[in-house]
C-alpha cells in the first residue's frame, strides 16, 4: 500500500514537472513569435512605408509567387510595405507560378530581362520595367529605387509586353527539359531532400515512431506507410492534382506553427541527450539514460493501446500525418528541376517522360527519410548495434546533442525568419 502511494506521488511530481516544462516550451514559443513579429526587418519597413509619397507616372509591377513559398510569404510583405508608400500609383499584378500560362510568362520576361537560365520559374520574382528582383534582391531599398527610376516616364505593364503568346518560350522549356540527365534530377531531388523542411519532418518521424513505441518490423510498418504518404503527397502536388488543398490560405500559419514545436521538440531532444552524455560521464553506466518517455506518458499510451487502438490503425495513422505534415512543408524546392518538370507535364506529347522524371525526382527526395526509418529499425533488432552503441554511449550521445541542437536552431530560424 505504502509503495503503491508512493508511486503515485512520483507520478504526481513527474505530470507536474512535464506539464510545467510543456507551458515553459509553449510560453517561450508564443514569446519568440511575438519578438520576431517587431523586432523583424518587415515591421521596419512598415513604419518606413507609413510616409506616403506620390510618383508621376504609374509603375506597374509583376510579381510571380508560389503557395506555400516561404520567401514569397516574405515578398508579399515587403510589396504591401511599398505599396503603402505609394498609394494609387503603384499597379501591382500577382502570378501563381503553378500556373501553366503563368509559367510561360515568367519565362518570356525572364528571357527579355536577360535572366540567368537557372533561376527562371523560381520564386518568388518581381519584374518592373526592363528589371526583375529575384529571391534575396528583393527589399523595401530595391523596389523603392525601381519605382523611383521608373515613374519619370510612362512605362509598359510586363504583363503586356508580351502581346502575343510567345511561342518560343514553351520550345525553350523544352530544351531545358531534354538537357536534363537523370543524375542531374536524382541530385537534384536528394538535395531538395536535405532541407529545413524535410529535417522537421525527420525529427517529426523519430518521434512519431518514439510515441507510438513501434520496434522491430512494426517500425517498417508505420514508417514506410508515413514515408509512402509523404511520396504520393509530394507526387500528387507535383501533378497539380492537389491544386485545392495546397491553396488553402491558412497553411502557411499552421506550417510556421508545426515547424516552430518540431524545434522545441528537437530542443527538448538535445537537453536530454546533453543530460545523458553528462550522467554517463559521470556514473560511467547507462542504466540511467533519459532520452525516453516519462514513465506516466507511457503508462497513457500502453493504456490506450490496450483498450482501443489496434495496429491497423496506427498505420493509417502513419498514412495521414504524413499527408498533414507533407501539406505543412510545401515549396521547399531550390532547384529549377521540379518547375520545369511540372511544366512540362502539361505538354501530351512529353507527358509521360515528365512524370518519370517527377517519379525520379520524388524518389530521392524521401531518400534522406526512408535511411532514418531503416535505421532505426536496425537499432532495435541489432545486436551488433545494441553492443556498438553500448561501447561508445558517450560519443553517440554528444553526437545527438549536437545533431538535435542544431536541427532546432536551423529550425527556429526557419520558422521565425521565413
């Protein structure tokens, strides 16, 4: 009885210190947010912007942008910004670049300005006159100084430059397509891969697979069913065949949201491994190794598992959080591989060549998940492993603290800045 009231007054202190912590997490969160929102270069310009000024002719400016686009979320910013500063006068026209039409216009003024091949039908892009901004060249300074230079003469909206349909911009997307080596698009696709995007769904993935205590075959269940729906996910959204859901104006709150508490998770990670590698050093066992669920946490989920949930379920769990959290982390292309192959994908002829690429493409984007869920599933059948790991604890536990503190800053600053 006495033993039985002490364990429930450790469960009692250990809800409290974790429910503690989880505020201590969420309120530094809503803080970081908050700061950024007034410390961050957009809310300058705002007050920059809040002296009107008047120019003598109109400008017009054409701005390309892609849904989910982190740098077009700052883009858009900046243009509400300088549009504020020139009220009525300055003519803004916006282009989703998923957009067929769009990318063949993108394509023809990229051609007229003179822009570099490699960074055409990326965004976010800005066209004024016989200038564009591109990515990082677009601040409140730069739009201020095009506008400037243009509105002493009367000048040609972009999007009417190109009169007729341009027919050698789609014959130009073409060749750049033919030029394109399965290597180039493999690398391509691997690079894309390794990114603050897909690091958040990895660190998402490890805990996922943590949560729902998976081991041995059961983690080649659950993981390769959530790697399976992040594949199909991004495949689909590269067909255009998810046009609806990934226009949905809330997702880019929901994303900063969803990578902001994977870095506190990945935070929360590093603490615990840090504590691991400082009691192991100091103990020298590992018997005491913390990087687990608290013990009530586990009795919660054992509970469930015991009354409801079969395994079935925890695979079509799997199924949609990867379809959540691949919606969550759209756009995080760099490379100018995936636009054209989207483009071409709308050609009949070039179809089915543009799919195998997309498939190629895809492929090697969840390559980076498939070793980490492959991995763990060999830690908890290995022996060779268990051993490995018991010989060089302490180095495997620094390496984790530094790999989970990095995650989390790349991660913060992903979430707070874009």
């Amino acid at each position: 009885m006495k033993t039985k009231l002490i364990n429930n007054k450790l469960n009692n202190a250990n809800r409290r210190k974790f429910y503690l912590a989880l505020t201590l997490v969420l309120l530094s969160l809503f803080s970081l947010i908050f700061i950024s929102q007034i410390s961050s270069p957009y809310a300058i310009n705002s007050f920059a912007a809040s002296t009107s000024s008047s120019v003598s002719s109109p400008v017009y400016l054409a701005y390309f942008y892609e849904v989910g686009c982190h740098d077009c979320d700052k883009a858009k910013i900046i243009l509400k910004d300088i549009s504020a500063k020139y009220p009525g006068n300055l003519i803004i026209e916006s282009f989703d670049i998923s957009l067929t039409e769009n990318m063949e216009l993108a394509e023809s003024l990229g051609e007229l300005c003179q822009m570099p091949e490699e960074e055409r039908l990326l965004v976010p892009v800005i066209f004024i006159g016989d200038n564009y901004l591109f990515r990082g060249t677009i601040t409140f300074d730069n739009l201020d100084e095009l506008i400037q230079k243009y509105s002493t003469t009367e000048t040609i909206a972009p999007w009417e430059k190109i009169k007729e349909k341009d027919l050698t911009a789609q014959d130009r997307l073409i060749a750049r397509f033919q030029s394109f080596g399965l290597t180039a698009v493999a690398v391509s696709g691997l690079i894309d891969g390794i990114n603050p995007c897909a690091f958040a769904t990895i660190i998402f993935f490890i805990s996922y697979l943590a949560l729902t205590n998976r081991k041995g075959k059961e983690i080649l269940w659950v993981g390769g069913m959530f790697t399976l729906s992040v594949f199909l996910t991004y495949f689909l959204i590269g067909t255009g065949a998810l046009k609806v859901i990934t226009s949905l104006s809330f997702l880019p709150l929901v994303r900063k949201i969803f990578v902001l508490v994977t870095a506190a998770l990945a935070l929360i990670l590093g603490v615990v491994s840090l504590y691991d590698y400082l009691q192991f050093k100091k103990k020298g066992t590992t018997k005491d190794a913390k990087l687990q669920l608290p013990p009530f946490l586990k009795n919660m989920i054992h509970s469930a598992i015991r009354k409801n949930v079969r395994f079935s379920n925890y695979i079509l769990m799997a199924a949609v959080t990867g379809f959540i959290v691949s919606l969550l982390e759209l756009a995080c292309t760099g490379q100018i591989y995936l636009p054209t192959i989207m483009f071409i994908s709308t050609i009949p002829d070039l179809k089915a060549n543009a799919l195998f690429y997309l498939l190629l493409y895809n492929l090697m984007f969840i390559l980076p998940l498939v070793l980490v869920f492959s991995f763990t599933y060999w830690g908890t059948t290995s022996a060779q492993w268990a051993e490995l790991t018991q010989k060089n604890f302490g180095k495997i536990k620094i390496a984790m603290t530094l790999l989970f503190f990095g995650l989390a800053v790349l991660l913060f600053y992903s979430g707070i800045f874009y």
